[in-house]
C-alpha cells in the first residue's frame, strides 16, 4: 500500500510583500500547478490516495476563486485525497469547511476529496487513517492526545496512519513551523510506540524525518526565504506501508519550481566587489526571468559611479525577479577624484557647496546625498 | 572725466552759448527759458548721439534762427584733453581732437569717443529716445526725475559696476550659467512640489505618497476590524454553544429537582390545611372555655356586690318612702284646689261676657233710635233735591234772551213782512183749487189745494193735453221785490234760527218762564243748604256701622252655650244688664276666694315634693348602682343559667379544648418532620434558577445564530489576505513616501544652501557700493546703512533699501519713502555709484543735475549741500543746473549766468 503524504500547500497565499499584484498572482498560480503535477507522480508510483496534513489553504477565509481553484486542482489528481485542517485553514465554527459555497465546489470539482473533521478513525481499504484535524488556529492542547491511548475497535491487520499538524519537540523555533512556539504542539513521544504505523506531519515547511515513522514533509512548493542550514522545501513524500509494525518505506520527490534564494550577505565597497556580484547572481540566477525571488543582503560604501552602478544592477533585477528583497546598507561613499571634480568646477556655487558638503561628510547626514544629488543635479543640466 | 566747456550753436534756444566749467563743482543759472535744459541735453546728445541723422532728436534741435546745430565740448578723459565738435542733421558730423593725437572725424571720431567715455558706441537707429535715457542715466539727473530710482536706469553700467564691485570685494566671479541652471531647476522642482509654507503641493508626488500612506492605512485599518469582528464572532460562537450546553444541563437538574420538591410541597399543603383547621377548633374550643368562665365569675361578682350595696342602702329608703306619702297627699290637696279655683274662673267669665253682652245691647237699641231720626231727615232732603232736578230740566232748553235781542228780532220780522207784501203785490199766485187731472208747473206736480206764487215766466201743465204759459207782472221790479222778500225772508229766519224760537212772540214767552224757573231753583237750593245732607248722610252712615259693631260685640261677648232673648225694649234691656253685672261682682269674689286657696296648697306640695326630691337625689347613686347590679345580674342569669348549669358547661367546653390541641400539635409535628419552610426556599431558588437558565440559553442560542450569520462568508473576498495586503501595501506607501520624503529633503537642502552661497555672494557684492553709499547717508541721516540686493542670479542691482535698524526706526525699501527722501537717498547712491565707476575714468566723472532738488526743504538743501561737497571733495564734477542759485550758497561753487 503506497501513498503521497503532502502538506502546507499554502493556496491563496498573497505574497503581499510583492508590489507588482501580477507577479503575485503569477506565484499563486504556481503553487496550483504544482499540486496538479502530483497527477504525474501518483500515476507513475500508482499511489493509492494523497494525504495532505493541513494548511492547503493559506487563510482560513479564502475567497470563491481560491476555492474553486483548490477543488479544480484536487479534482485532477483523481484518487482519494485526505485531508485535515491546519491552523491556516482551521476548522471549527464558520470554517471554510462547513461552508456551503466549499461543499458545493467540492462536490462538483473534486468528489475525491475528503476533508477530516472529526478525531475518529477513519477505515479504508488498505488503511486506518486517524486525523488530528485543527479546530481552531491556537489549539493549546495537543491535538495527537485523543490518540495517546489506542482507539478501541480498530481493525487489527490494517497499517494505521496518523494525520496531524503542528509542530514537534525541537522544531517550533527553528522559524520554518507557521506555528508560535508552544501552540499547536504535537507531542510524538507520548504516543504509544506500536499502536500506529505512519505519523504524517505538517506545518513545517522544511522536509524532516522525526522518528522511525513520523516524518515531515515540507511544502511541495516552497513560499518563503528558508532560514537556516539543511531545510529541504519544495518535495513531497511517497509512503509504502508492508503491513502493521513494518517500518515504513519512505522516498522524497521533488516538486518545487520556483527559486527561492537568500545567499549569504554581500560586502560592497568597489567596482571589483560590485562585478563579483554580478557573476554570482549570474550563476544563481541564469538568464531566468520571472522565476525566481531573491532576498539581497548588501552593504558598504560606494561612490556616485558604484552606487550608479549598483541601481542598474537592481533595476534590473527587480525587472526579471518575482521579487528583489533587498536589505540595503550601502553608504554614498564619492571618491577624492569625484568630489573634486565637484568642489573644483568652474560654477562657483556649485564648486562652493560642493566644498562645503565635503566639509560636512562627517557631520551632516544629508550632506552625502546632497552631494549625489548635485552631481546627478549637474548632470541632468548640462546633458 | 571732466568737462571743461561747451558751445552750443543753432540749438534750439541757443545761438551760441559758451560756458565754461569749474572742475570741481559749477553752478549754472539763469531764469527760466534761458536755456539751462537743453544746455544738458545738448551736452548729453554731443556725447552720445550720433551726429549724422534725421531723428526726432536731431528735429528737435532745430533753432528757430536757422543753421545747424553745433555743440563744441572741451573735456578731460584718459589723460589727455580732447576736444569734440559735433554738428547734427542728415549731413551732421563729428570731429574729435585730442591732445597730441590726430584729428578724427566721423565715425572714428564717434568710436574714438565711446571708447574714451566707456559706452558701447554713438547711440543711432530705432528706438533713440530710450536708448538715449539710458546713457550715463546714473550721472545724468534729469528736470522732474529727482526722486527716480537710480536703480531704473542703470542698465548700461551695470556690466561695469559689477566688476569694479567684484573687483573691491574679491568676488572674482559671480555665478555661473551652469550654477543657475541647477538652482533654476531645483528652484522649478521646488515650487512645483511644494507650497510656498513649504507644504507638499496637492498633486505633488510627495502629496500623493501621502495621501496614498493614508488611504493604505484606512484600508488596513478597516481590513483589520472586519477580521477582528470574524474573529469575534468564532469566539462568540464558541462561548454561545458552550453556554448552551451548560445552561441546558443547569435546567435539566433545576427541573429535576423542581419535580421532586413539588411533590413534597404539595404534602405539605395538605398538611397545611389540616393544622389550619386544626388551629381554628382549638382556638374555638379555647374561646368558648374562657367565654363560660368569664361569665361565671361576673354572675358571682354581681351577686356579692348587690348584696353589699342592698344593706347599705336599706334606712334611706325607709325615709324617703314616708316623704313620698307626705307629698302625694300634698299635691292632691292641690289638685283639689286647682279645680275649684278653675271652676270659679270659668264661671266668673261666662258672667263678664253675659254682662258685657248686655252692655252691648243697650248701646245698640240706642243707636238704632238715632238711625231712625237720620233716615227721616234724608227722605226729606230727597224731596228738594228731585224738586231741584225737576225745575233744572225744565230750564235747560230755554234760550236766556235780552231784551235788545227781542226788539232787533221783532224789527226783521217787521222788515220781512213789509217786503213779502211788496212782492204779493207783484206776483202771480196760482191756487189749485181742485182738478181731476195732473197739473205740472214747470216739471213739479201741483197737488189740489197748494199755492205756488211765480215771480218768473212758468209753463202750466194740466193733464196730458193743455199746457200754459203763465208770465208774472213787470219782470225787472218784480225780481227786486222778490229778492228783497227772500232776503228779508231769510233774515228773519236765520234770526229766529239762532235763537231757536219760532217767532218772536214765543221768544218773548220763553223770557218769562225762564225768569220764573230760576227763582224757584233758588229757593230750593237755599233750603237744601240748609238741611245739610252730606252731613246727616255721613252721620247715618256711621251710626249704623257702629250699630253693626256692638251688636257684632254683644253675639261675640255671648258664650256659645248660652241663648238670651234680648228685649228691644230699652228699659227692660237696661234692668236685664244691670242684674247681669250684678252676677258678675258675686262671681268675682267667689273666684279670688278659690285662687288664694290655690296658691296656699301648691305652696305646700312644692315644699313635700322638694324634700322628697332631696331625700331621692341623696340616695340616687345608691339606688341606681342597686338598680343596674340587679338588672345585669338578671340578664347574665338568663343568659348563662344558674349555678349548676354553668358549672356543667364549664367541665364539657375544658375537656373539647384539650382535644383540640393535641389535634394541632399532631400535625405541627408532622410539618417539622418534612422540613416544609426549607423546601420552599429551594423551590423558590430553583424556579429563580430555572428562569434565568431559560433566558441565559435563549440569550445563547440568539448569540450562536448572531455568530453563525457573521461567519457564513460570501466569499467574494478573502479578509485575511485583504488585511496582509493592505497591511504590505501601508509598507510600500510608507517606504515610498519616506523615499521621496528624503529625496525632498535632500533636494531642499541642496537648494537651501545653493541660495545660501548665492546669496553670500551677492551680499559680498553689493557691500563696496553700500559702503561708498554709507557715508553720504550719513550726512543725510546719521548713522543709516543702505541695503542693495542683487538679482539672485547677479545680473542686476535688484533693490535698494534704506536701513535704519540702527535708529528703530527699521528697514526701508526705496519705493515706500517720501518723494523728499527718495531725492535725498537717490542722490547719495548716484554720488557713490559715480565714485566707484570713476575709477575707469580718471578717478573723475561729471554729475549733471538739473534742477535736482524741487522736493526738498530748506533743512534738506542744506543736507544735500553737503553731500555734493563732500562728492567734489572725493574727485566728483558737479554741475549743477538751477534758476534758484540763492539755493545753492555756501557751496564755493563756481557760477555760470544764462541769460
């Protein structure tokens, strides 16, 4: 018995941080082709239903086209979909998922998809799926707890897999769970050992085994800057299951297409430096457009040439990025020959203030911009 | 540069003027007309006016004695001294000689000219008269522009005042294109951008960054409350099916236990009604205990106390029953007496009537005899009077004739006689004797046996066959006699008429009779007089109305019973009325005997009475008190019954008592057992509990379906992107407008401090001028400055001020001076202007002022003379134009006289 374990797909998310509402919905848009790319995957591993363990939505209020979107996608993907709420798209009263408007969409668009509200087991063919759905977005009880004593009546022979969101000892910290520390808590320790035979986890986004059988899968389709060394978003996980109290075999695949880069901080205080980045973003970034974010961490000093320079580079990178984040920390630094070429003009204003602003670099926190804004001033007149 | 002299040929006025003058300061002077004027101007046009021309200016030189205008000038520049001529018109030339150099003439001679005296060439061509105006316009102090701003004209020397300026400041340059192009475009950024407060201008991209921050944040303030309400309402609903469930269970308990306490209450209802009927009988038992004990008791009180009171009572009431023996004998001896006395009285009265009847009697038999006598007296009155009547009656138709009346009567009846027989005399009568036939005269029938006298012409009708006409005698005296007689006639007859006689004989009758009757009726009236019948009437009158009183006396006097024959006979009246009042002195005694005897026995039955009366009243609270104590005691016997009976009723009513209570008791005890008062209380509280279980579930479950609507979601938006999108989009807009924000920043301080050194040098600039100015200000004024802006971009002397800060009186600009000051302050910044551009012409050039102080007073002249010499004394010409020279003394001027 094989099956796709997913979550946090996170559809509808805004991605408000980008101005450009195109681009925005451009990356909304590929989080849905990436859930219908599971289509491929399941057929080519003849998985026999997908597990999505919460936050399919990124709000617990999506509007009727994400809706409708999210059941159009499901609906491709045509074997049973399971699902549980997170704390994204949490259940509990006015639920997106008691709504009437999702449960009409649902039975039109994807009659295979099955949302899970209620702790009770729920028996399959080949399975026993026991969902820990979300109630509510601050679930300060662990959600696993109904499971901490075996459910009576559960089939004996079938593989007994565990739906839940939230996250575990060690990993709320790490900046990757969606949830504040110390809610929505999943203790996997306080389960007994052998009752179940798969613990399917979401909530973080980062791709991370826990215990023998309890595994994080991560967002099929990563949607922020990963903090920290050895996260792995962008992949979903197929689970092979032999039968009760066999190891689970699990395999990662890849699903991600949309870069998301966050190099280590640039130092700027040259010409030389500025073309050393140039040919690492060139490398990172190929001659792709559209496909990529980037978050760039700069600093230093420049002078007028260099900043002139660096705005160029920016441009165009904000051309042919998603997004440029860029955290900028880059002093108007003109050079000797550049000031002079100011204070010593033959335009005596000019040449005075320029003097005196020089005289003020140390002091006068305009007096740097200023000074840029002459020579820029300077230029723009005699052009 | 100085002028030396001047000839002025075929120049409007002059016809050949020469004038020399002084180096330092000349006064030219003459009276109006004499030339003075155009003396400058002619000096003026030889220096810079193109000599050959046909202009308005050359016209105008014309003189009205013919030939051409020629100016000569002698002056000093660069040195040397030169000699200018120049002739104006279409054929006008110019010769310049300079000391040791060669003669020009024409146009090298012009430039040569410019060149020595700084100017850009000889002035010609369109426009002349300005350009004109403009040319040495600092130096030159036309009649009437006194009070002109300097500034005004200066256009020409402004280039070379620059540069002696930036020369003494060390301010070699100025500004540069380049400079000014950046502040021009940074100044256009500036006011497109913002307000003159310094405010972002309303379509600013600063103002539209603003205004975007703010509408950004509106919309993420209002994203934020629609999802605070959603989230709101999932709380709401939350609490609300929680309340429902633990206000549901509440109720459930409530009610169960409600049940089951209504079933012990209604126990103890019943057993209410049992102790209250229970309370009722003993209560009723214990009353009627008591209520036969009471009575007992007051029966045997009674007893004790009547028997008490009977003793004490027992020898006054033995005394006051003898006194009531005494007094009943006493009052009837009066009773007794009473009567009698009575009995007398009554007799007494029918006695006094009887005789009074009697009295009266006799009174009436008399007045009856005197009625009698008066009725015969008026019978007789009576007859006279029907006499009297008889006799008037008989005298009221007859005429009262006179004896004239008689006489003039017997006189016309004399006149008609004689004149009837006058007409007899004349006339024809006709007598029908007899006739078996009509007989007609004229249209009257004439009967047998009547006469008809005609005194006209008749016709006579007999029968149907004869007729005849009858003429009486002569007409005419006929007539007469006729007339005569029927006047007379009517005389007569309307005499006897009004006397109302038939002839005069019975006139004569009717005298008499009437003499007769009136004797009589005097007669008559005379006894009538004499018998007095009013009087006897009145008396007769009033004697029988007295006779109808007393015998109205007499029956009333009589008593009813009593029936007398009263005699109508007075004398047996009068013996029957004196025995009556007889009877009555008898009864009269007999009757005081009785009422003395009266008075004696109630004197003595009032006195047994009162001591009766006594002896009771003393024993009265003692009989009484005997009398009630012996009728209650009766009463409570009969009620109550005697001594047996009520002990009987006593002992049953103690024993149905007791009964009672231990009923009552019975049933207290069965009460306390069920603890009935705290049952109640629980009841109560329940059903408080219950109510507001009810309310606080009906309460919740409105908030459940409140929170449910809230939460059914249209889904045409998603509230928690819109809130991160406005919230990202506040971001964006603040970063922007802290992006342009700085921008604007840097920009105006860029701006600000390009101004600032502009500015500095400009001030730098102006300051050799404002120094040279200051000391002549300080003549005029004492200690002012002059303030001297340049243009921002330096190409001009912008504005002029006046700076007396110092004296608190503040700064003031050249236009808001008065016309006085502006000549004043005008002259100072000429003077100085003038010493500073000198250096360019041998540290010397000449001030032409014509007529240069007509608004100034006697004090300001002085001031102003003063100014004038100390600019002659720094290397100054001053020529001075005027025709008050009395104005200019004390000035060591050298004088020229025009005439």
């Amino acid at each position: 018995m094989k099956f796709l374990h997913t979550a946090d797909w996170q559809i509808g998310k805004p991605f408000q941080s980008i101005a450009d509402n195109s681009k925005r919905e451009a990356l909304r848009q590929k989080r849905l082709d990436t859930v219908r790319a599971f289509k491929s995957l399941i057929e080519e591993q003849e998985l026999e239903f997908v597990l999505v363990c919460g936050d399919l939505f990124d709000s617990s209020t999506p509007d009727q086209a994400t809706v409708s979107a999210l059941c159009a996608a499901i609906g491709e993907l045509k074997v049973p979909v399971y699902a549980i709420p997170g704390n994204h798209d949490h259940g509990g009263p006015g639920c997106i998922w008691e709504q009437a408007f999702f449960i009409r969409e649902q039975k039109q668009l994807a009659p295979n998809f099955h949302i899970l509200l209620e702790a009770e087991p729920v028996v399959l063919e080949h399975a026993v799926l026991l969902p820990c759905p979300l109630l509510r977005r601050h679930e300060s009880e662990d959600p696993t707890a109904w499971l901490r004593s075996e459910p009576e009546g559960l089939p004996k022979e079938l593989p007994r897999i565990v739906l839940a969101h939230g996250s575990t000892q060690g990993f709320s910290s790490s900046g990757e769970s969606d949830s504040e520390s110390g809610i929505n808590r999943i203790e996997v320790n306080h389960l007994p050992v052998d009752s179940y035979d798969y613990i399917a986890l979401g909530d973080w986004h980062g791709m991370k085994q826990i215990t023998a059988n309890a595994w994080f899968c991560g967002t099929p389709e990563q949607d922020r800057f990963a903090k920290g060394e050895g996260n792995q978003p962008g992949n979903v996980l197929t689970v092979e299951i032999q039968g009760r109290k066999q190891t689970p075999s699990v395999e990662t695949f890849k699903t991600g297409r949309i870069g998301w880069h966050a190099p280590d901080a640039f130092q700027l205080n040259s010409a030389a430096d500025l073309d050393g980045l140039k040919a690492q973003l060139d490398e990172l970034l190929g001659g792709r457009a559209s496909s990529d974010l980037l978050r760039l961490r700069v600093s230093g000093a420049l002078s007028f040439n260099g900043i002139e320079h660096f705005e160029q580079l920016t441009e165009s990178l904000r051309a042919r990025l998603i997004r440029l984040k860029l955290d900028q920390d880059i002093q108007v630094e003109p050079s000797e020959e550049e000031l002079d070429a100011l204070s010593e003009r033959q335009d005596p204003l000019i040449a005075q203030v320029a003097k005196e602003l020089r005289d003020e670099l140390s002091e006068d926190p305009l007096a740097r911009d200023a000074l840029r804004e002459l020579q820029l001033e300077v230029r723009r007149v005699e052009a | 540069m100085k002028l030396l002299s001047a000839t002025v040929r075929n120049y409007r006025t002059h016809r050949d003027t020469s004038v020399r003058f002084d180096g330092s300061m000349v006064l030219v002077h003459g009276p109006n007309e004499s030339g003075k004027s155009t003396l400058a101007e002619a000096i003026h046009c030889a220096l810079f006016l193109k000599a050959k021309g046909n202009t308005n200016l050359h016209k105008a030189m014309q003189s009205d004695h013919g030939g051409t205008p020629e100016v000569a000038l002698s002056f000093e520049a660069n040195g040397r001294t030169h000699t200018l001529s120049k002739s104006f018109g279409s054929s006008g030339n110019t010769t310049l000689e300079s000391e040791g150099q060669a003669t020009l003439n024409g146009s090298p001679a012009e430039d040569c000219l410019a060149q020595l005296l700084g100017v850009d060439g000889t002035v010609s061509g369109g426009g002349i008269e300005g350009k004109m105006e403009r040319r040495w316009a600092h130096l030159w102090v036309w009649q009437g522009k006194s009070n002109h701003s300097p500034l005004e004209s200066i256009d020409e020397s402004q280039a070379q005042l620059r540069s002696k300026l930036q020369a003494q400041s060390g301010q070699s340059f100025l500004t540069s294109d380049t400079d000014n192009a950046v502040i021009d475009a940074l100044q256009s950024w500036e006011s497109a951008n913002f307000t003159q407060a310094g405010a972002p201008k309303t379509g600013s991209e600063l103002k539209k960054a603003i205004e975007a921050l703010e509408a950004a944040e509106a919309r993420t303030a209002s994203a934020r409350t629609t999802l605070q309400e959603l989230e709101q309402a999932a709380t709401s609903f939350d609490q609300a099916e929680a309340d429902i469930e633990r206000h549901g269970k509440n109720l459930i308990e409530a009610e169960a236990q409600l049940k089951s306490i209504a079933a012990q209450l209604k126990t103890v209802g019943s057993l209410r009604e049992q102790l209250k009927e229970k309370s009722r009988l003993r209560e009723d038992t214990k009353k009627a205990l008591n209520g036969l004990i009471e009575a007992d008791t007051e029966i045997r009180q009674f007893e004790s106390q009547l028997k008490e009171t009977r003793a004490k009572a027992a020898p006054k009431e033995k005394e006051i029953e003898g006194l009531q023996t005494e007094s009943k004998t006493k009052q009837a001896d009066y009773e007794k007496a009473r009567t009698v006395r009575e009995r007398s009285s009554r007799e007494l009265n029918r006695l006094r009537s009887i005789a009074d009847a009697w009295q009266a009697h006799c009174e009436s038999l008399r007045e009856s005899q005197r009625i009698t006598h008066l009725s015969e007296e008026l019978k007789k009155i009576q007859k006279l009077k029907d006499a009297q009547k008889q006799t008037t009656k008989q005298l009221a138709p007859l005429e009262n004739f006179t004896d004239a009346a008689i006489k003039k009567l017997a006189k016309t009846e004399r006149e008609a006689e004689q004149a009837r027989l006058r007409l007899e005399a004349y006339a024809l009568q006709i007598e029908v004797l007899e006739s078996d036939q009509a007989i007609q005269l004229n249209d009257a029938s004439l009967k047998p046996g009547q006469t008809e006298i005609l005194s006209h012409a008749a016709e006579l009708q007999i029968g149907t066959g004869t007729r005849i006409r009858l003429t009486p005698g002569g007409a005419e005296d006929l007539e007469a006699a006729r007339a005569d007689s029927d006047a007379a006639a009517t005389k007569l007859s309307d005499a006897l008429k009004a006397l109302g006689v038939d002839s005069v004989d019975a006139a004569r009758e009717q005298m008499r009779t009437r003499e007769n009757l009136g004797k009589e009726l005097e007669d008559l009236e005379t006894k009538l007089e004499a018998a007095n019948a009013d009087d006897c009437e009145q008396a007769l009158a009033e004697a029988e109305k007295t006779l109808a009183q007393l015998q109205a006396r007499r029956d009333a006097s009589l008593p009813k019973e009593e029936s007398i024959p009263f005699p109508d006979e007075p004398k047996a009246a009068e013996a029957a009325a004196e025995a009556a009042r007889a009877s009555l002195t008898s009864a009269q005694d007999a009757a005081e005997s009785a009422e003395s005897q009266e008075k004696a026995s109630h004197k003595a039955a009032v006195k047994a009475a009162a001591a009766l009366t006594k002896a009771e009243d003393a024993h009265k609270t003692q009989s009484e008190a005997i009398k009630d104590l012996q009728s209650r005691l009766d009463y409570a016997l009969k009620k109550s019954g005697d001594t047996d009976t009520r002990s009987n009723a006593i002992n049953t009513a103690t024993a149905q008592f007791d009964q009672a209570k231990q009923a009552e008791q019975s049933v207290t005890s069965q009460l306390e057992e069920l603890g009935a008062d705290h049952l109640e209380i629980d009841a109560e509280r329940l059903n408080h509990s219950v109510d507001a279980d009810k309310k606080k579930l009906s309460d919740a479950k409105d908030r459940k379906i409140v929170a449910q609507t809230e939460l059914k979601s249209n889904g045409s938006k998603d509230p928690h992107r819109e809130l991160k999108e406005a919230e990202a989009e506040t971001e964006q807009c603040r970063d922007s407008r802290d992006r342009l924000q700085h921008q604007s920043d840097v920009r105006r301080h860029l701006l600000d401090k390009l101004r600032a050194a502009r500015q500095a040098t400009t001030a730098a600039l102006a300051k050799p001028l404002e120094d040279a100015v200051t000391p002549y200000l300080n003549l005029l004024f004492g200690g002012s400055r002059a303030q001297l802006h340049w243009a921002e971009d330096g190409s001009r002397l912008e504005s002029f001020a006046l700076d007396r800060t110092d004296k608190q009186k503040g700064l003031f600009s050249f236009g808001k001076l008065s016309h006085g000051t502006r000549e004043q302050v005008a002259l100072a910044l000429r003077l100085a202007m003038a010493q500073l551009l000198a250096a360019d012409h041998d540290d010397c050039l000449p001030l032409i002022l014509d007529d240069a102080f007509t608004h100034a007073d006697k004090n300001r002249i002085e001031k102003l003379k003063s100014l004038l010499y100390q600019a002659s004394q720094n290397g100054l010409q001053i020529i001075l134009l005027s025709c008050h020279p009395e104005n200019y003394s004390g000035l060591s001027a050298s004088e020229v006289a025009l005439s």
